[in-house]
C-alpha cells in the first residue's frame, strides 16, 4: 500500500514523507496532507487500503489507485 501511494505520488510530482511514527500508526505527509496508516497485523485489508487511498485523493485526484 506504501509503494503504490509513492510511485503515484513520484509520478504527480509530489512528496510522500514519513512525519513520525505514533504508538500503533505510521503519519505519514502527502504534499502536506497528513495521512496515517495503521502497523496493526492483520490490518491492511483491501477496505482498509481502499480507505486510505481515498485519504490520498484530495492531493492524487479521485480514483487515483484504480
């Protein structure tokens, strides 16, 4: 989930940095929109992927990951 919202966001020419890692989730900066992305096992599921990619749309454009 990771790499495919880097490569989209290398490709919009945009930046894709991690902020700080917090007690269960990863914050991560998409050209300034903060976006967190859990480290629970078992967690990255593809509704839960899919919620973050929809997180990502505001700086991606909709449907961005599809």
């Amino acid at each position: 989930m990771v790499r495919k919202i880097r490569k989209a966001t290398r490709e919009a020419g945009l930046t894709w940095d991690l902020e700080r890692e917090g007690g269960r989730h990863s914050i991560y900066s998409l050209d300034g929109l903060r976006i967190p992305i859990g480290r629970h096992p078992g967690e990255v599921g593809n509704r839960y992927a899919e919620m973050v990619y929809r997180q990502c749309e505001p700086k991606l454009g909709k449907g961005w990951w599809r």
